[in-house]
C-alpha cells in the first residue's frame, strides 16, 4: 500500500463544541490613546509639502498679488490647525501676535472670518452691530492706517525683551519655551513663503531670539553678581550708600574689610592715579550725582599686569593680610534714551554730552557677563579727579530692548455708555436724611 494514500478513503468527524481560545483582556478600561505630535518637539520637521499642495500655496494662499493682511492672517491660521499648541504656549503666541496687531482671541479662525480679514482690524464706524468689533480693534492698530509698517524683528524684540517678564520671570524652562514658539512660527513663515519680500527681516526676527536665547542668562547672572566690591567700597567711603541700593545678604565681605581699603587699593592695583594732599591724604572729594541712561559701547577685560598687580596685593594686618580682590577692567558706555512709555519732565541742563564716554571699573566676572550693546540707568557719583563710578542701577535692559506703543494699549477698555447719573452734591443731603431716625420729631425752637 501506498503510505501517501492509505488515509483517502477515512472520514473523519469534527468536533463542534470545540472550546475557542479566550482572548485576554487589558485591564484599565480603555485603551490609553499614544499622545500625539505638537509640532515644538526637538527634531520636529514638517512633512513635505506635495506639488498640489504647493502650487496651491504659490497661485492662490501665498501670491504677490494678494495683500501681505490676507497672506498672514491665512498663515497664522494654517500655522494653528498644524501646531498643538498648549494653553501656556497658546498664551506666548497670543501676545506676541497682540504685539503685532493681530487679534487671535474668540473665534477669529473659522474660514468665513478669515476671509473677512478678522485677525487685522480695520476701521469701522459705530453702528449697533459692530459695536463688539469696534471695541476690539481700539486696542489694536488700525490695519487701514497710511503708516501701517511691517516690521518682523522690531515686534519680536518687543516681545522677547518686556512681554516676556511678566509671562515667565526669567525663568530658563518657560523662557525658552517662549523664545520657541516664536522662532517656530518664524520658521514656517520662511518654509512656506509667505511674505518673500520681507524675508530678510524674518531672518533678522529669528536671529533676535538667538540674541534673546543668549544675552537674558548673562543678565541674570549680571544682575545676581551685582554691586560688585569695588563700587560699594567706593559708595560707603564717600557716604552715599543707601540700604535700598543693593541687595548685601550674601556679602558678608563688605563688613569684614574696610571700604576705604578694599577702594584704594584696587584703585592704585588698577593703575588709576590717587590725588594727595601735602599731608599724604587722599585729596579726592565727591562733586556731583547725576541719574543718566546709559548704553555699553565696548569691554576691556583686566590687562595681564593689572592681574598680576591684584595678586600680589597683601596689605593691612595679619587678619586681612590678603585682600583677595578681582582684578578691575573697564566698561565703556554712552549716554542714550530708553523708552519706556512714562512721561518724565526733561531737565533743563543734560549732565552729559550724546558723545561723551562714561568710564566705570567692574570685576572681572561682571565684565564677563555684560554685552555689549546692553543698557542701564545708573546713579552715578562723580570724584573731584574726574573718575566715576556707580551707586547704583536703576534699570538693566538687553541689547535688543525695544518699546512699542502697542504695550500702552494692551490693558485699555473702550469706554461704555452708562445712564446713571453722575455723582452731585445733593446725594449727601439725600443720604442724611436717609439715615435719620423716623417717628421722632424736634423740639420747636422758642
């Protein structure tokens, strides 16, 4: 027999009631769903764009014959339906598109809206029906204005150096997640070429947040090193200290050393002349204080013999036979003006000339962390010699500081009708004879 066939002619029953293998269930309910792609992830690319898609984008979203309002309002709302923005960036986003004039609040991003021209306002009069629109755009600038300017790194500036203060303190994690969002955005303007006439200035925006990316550490770190040894020495020994200049908890050298040796000895370390009376004395004298805003022009870093000078410096008694003092280089600023949007009255005569060079000694970790470009308001002291330095900084600001009038308006509310009348002399007379007892009468007078 064929051992291949001897099983053809068998029938073999099936079994029915065979028993189904039980599939084993996930505890935990539903299925966790795997988050999804923001868009703000580190190696995040957009996919490429098809050719449909692109020829789109160039003849009808993006062309040179349609008005750049039309070509960014249709980008930021392309930009939002491919970004998921969280409410914390939603909030950065906002502002900085606040801060151009554009209102991205309510529901200003459905189609029929955006061919309207929603996010831009322009000017409406006042009707009943469009008293909600008027009331937005007065705290926006008018897109039919003559002046109307496009201007992508002046509002990035804006953002990056005062609308970021109040939004995250400095703090580095949602410093750089503000500093991203805008830089992304930035970004997907470029890729998709929306406005190729003002590439240049995108370009400039983009590297403003690297500028912004950089120099707000090194003036956290500027700010913490503050007063630095050698100005406070020099404030208390010409007495013009205040408590409420600097913040001295942790400079627990300042009561331990003498200020008038921790001042001239650096002073003569760094090379600087010291006038003597016939006694021997310092002859050098307090002049003058003057409060001026200043801009960093250029930094010179201690020079080799100056450190050498500063090293070898022993002075004093055993206690404080080593002074330990940082070698001084030089800051070299010029007076310039920093808007801030305050009416302040102009004095009558400027202490200063536009031209003129203010010299300050810092540290050397402090000149380290300055940038150049950087700009302060200071209280300066000025010496009988003619050298200088500070009491204090009223203000320190990066190198891209930039004042928009659009800050002033962000709090404004459009005034209301209201039918109540206004306050008048006889609501006292009113109140008070509200509040008197009823039922008891005065005595008549005789």
């Amino acid at each position: 027999m064929d051992p291949d066939h001897e099983h053809e002619d068998v029938d073999l029953d099936t079994v029915q009631n065979f028993p189904e293998r039980k599939k084993k269930q996930r505890r935990g309910g539903k299925k966790k769903q795997r988050r999804g792609v923001t868009g703000f992830e580190e190696y995040y690319a957009d996919p490429p764009t098809t050719p449909e898609e692109a020829l789109r984008e160039q003849r009808e979203l993006y062309a040179s014959s349609i008005p750049f309002e039309q070509r960014i309002q249709t980008c930021i709302h392309r930009y939002r339906t491919r970004r998921r923005l969280s409410s914390e960036l939603d909030v950065y986003f906002s502002e900085y598109m606040f801060l151009g004039g554009i209102n991205t609040t309510g529901t200003a991003f459905s189609a029929e809206e955006l061919e309207d021209g929603s996010l831009i306002p322009h000017a409406t009069e006042a009707t009943t029906r469009e008293q909600d629109d008027e009331a937005a755009s007065t705290r926006l600038y008018d897109g039919n204005a003559r002046n109307w300017t496009v201007d992508f790194a002046g509002v990035v500036a804006g953002f990056l150096s005062i609308s970021i203060l109040p939004l995250t303190c400095l703090e580095p994690a949602p410093t750089e997640r503000a500093i991203g969002v805008v830089e992304n955005f930035l970004r997907y303007v470029l890729q998709h070429d929306v406005c190729p006439e003002h590439a240049d200035d995108v370009k400039a925006a983009l590297g403003m947040c690297a500028r912004a990316r950089d120099e707000w550490p090194r003036l956290c770190r500027f700010q913490s090193l503050l007063p630095g040894r050698f100005n406070l020495a020099a404030a208390q020994t010409f007495e013009v200290h205040d408590e409420a200049d600097w913040s001295l908890q942790s400079r627990k050298d300042a009561e331990t050393l003498s200020p008038e040796l921790v001042f001239y000895a650096s002073l003569v370390a760094a090379g600087q002349p010291v006038p003597k009376t016939e006694t021997g004395r310092s002859d050098l004298r307090l002049s003058r204080q003057f409060v001026c805003s200043l801009a960093l022009q250029s930094i010179e870093m201690p020079t080799d013999d100056i450190t050498s000078c500063f090293r070898r410096l022993a002075l004093g008694s055993e206690a404080h036979k080593t002074l330990n003092l940082q070698p001084l280089g030089r800051a070299v600023f010029r007076p310039t003006v920093i808007e801030d949007g305050w009416v302040r009255q102009v004095p009558t005569q400027t202490p200063l000339s536009e031209d003129e060079d203010v010299v300050f000694f810092f540290e050397r970790e402090l000149l380290a962390a300055m940038t150049v470009g950087m700009m302060v308001t200071a209280q300066v002291c000025e010496l009988s010699s003619g050298f200088r330095f500070v009491k204090t900084l009223e203000q320190v600001q990066p190198s891209f500081y930039t004042f928009l009038p659009q800050h002033l308006i962000k709090d404004y509310k459009p005034p209301r009708a209201n039918d109540r009348p206004p306050p008048s002399v006889h609501d006292r007379a009113a109140a008070a004879m509200a509040e008197q007892p009823q039922g008891k009468e005065e005595p008549a007078e005789e």
